[in-house]
C-alpha cells in the first residue's frame, strides 16, 4: 500500500492512467537495462551533480525558475515550502521543454527508457508527458532511485561530481542534508 508521497502514484494509477504507466521495482531494474532499456534520468541538474547513473541520459523534469532580481514573494514561498518539504531551498518550475530536450537526444519514439528521479514522483509525471508526445516503451523506477539497495545501486555504475551522498540525500542542499545526518544520528543511538 502507497503512503505518504507515493499515495500520488497509486492515485495516477487508479485514476485512468494504469493502463498507460508500467512501473518496475529496484530489483526489476536489471532485467530491463540487460534487455536494451535506457536510464532517463529527470532529476534536476543540482541533484546529478551530486550522484548519477554513468550510461544514463538526462533530461529535467523539473528547472530552477530564473531569479527575478527584486523582492518576489511567491518565490520565497515556494522556496520556503520546498524547504520545510523536501529539504531545499529552491524554486523549481516544470521544464516546459521536456519533450523538445528528449527529442533533441535523437533516440526515436520508440526508445527504451527507464524514467527516473529520486523518489519516483517526477519520474511518472514525465513519463506521461513523453508518452502523451508519442514515445511508447517507458517505464517508471517505482519510488526512485532513493528506494534502491545498495546491491541494487551497483547495476547503475553511480558516479558524481561533488560528494559521495548517495541517492537518498542527493537532493538536498546543505541545510538539509545536514538536517538527515543529524536525524540519522539520532535515531542511530542506543537509547
């Protein structure tokens, strides 16, 4: 059963999009790269640079709104939000060319492609963006690439450019991955 965020996936699936998004599992993972499949990776730019998959092919989902040098209020407030839910303090609207950026890689509508992002939430939503723009053999890392075991994590060769985070605190900025380590810490006492 779906909870907290990923409610949103059992939702998509219930609500007439099951027919339409095949989602597959960490251990799953293998099986479809061995079988031709291509890591879409959707995250933002920030993220990857931290840890990605090394064959992999990126494409935002989601991009950092430009600053609009004054006083912007709605910024702060989707920042401040992002803050307290996420762990970042970023303002992120959707790419409005995702489909033109996927295009652009010239692989064909017909490519295999595993969508991923780290916790499967942006992933499914470009999925069907993509497939509603034509492309036809996509699916989803069910709950991203934050869900996958290390064992799991060795299929993908990860690599990054900054710090070795791994996939479940690649998101964060500085304030809150320091947050997680000291929550980790915590409950790693013996009490």
């Amino acid at each position: 059963e779906a909870n907290g965020p990923h409610r949103y996936i059992a939702m998509a699936a219930t609500s007439g999009a099951a027919d339409k998004v095949t989602a597959i599992t960490g251990p799953q993972l293998a099986g479809y790269l061995a079988d031709g499949y291509q890591i879409l990776d959707m995250r933002p730019t920030y993220e990857r640079e931290k840890i990605y998959p090394r064959a992999s092919l990126h494409v935002q989902y989601m991009k950092e709104r430009e600053e609009s040098g004054g006083l912007d209020l709605g910024a702060m407030f989707r920042k401040q939000t992002a803050s307290q839910y996420a762990g970042y303090y970023r303002d992120f609207e959707r790419n409005a060319k995702l489909e033109e950026e996927t295009d652009a890689l010239g692989l064909g509508k017909a490519a295999k492609l595993v969508c991923v992002c780290a916790d499967g939430l942006r992933s499914i939503q470009g999925l069907r963006s993509l497939q509603d723009h034509g492309y036809t053999q996509l699916v989803v890392l069910q709950k991203g690439l934050q869900s996958l075991t290390e064992e799991e994590q060795k299929v993908l060769e990860s690599v990054g450019t900054n710090v070795p985070v791994g996939y479940r605190k690649a998101c964060l900025d500085d304030g809150g991955l320091f947050t997680a380590n000291l929550f980790e810490n915590i409950s790693n006492v013996k009490w």
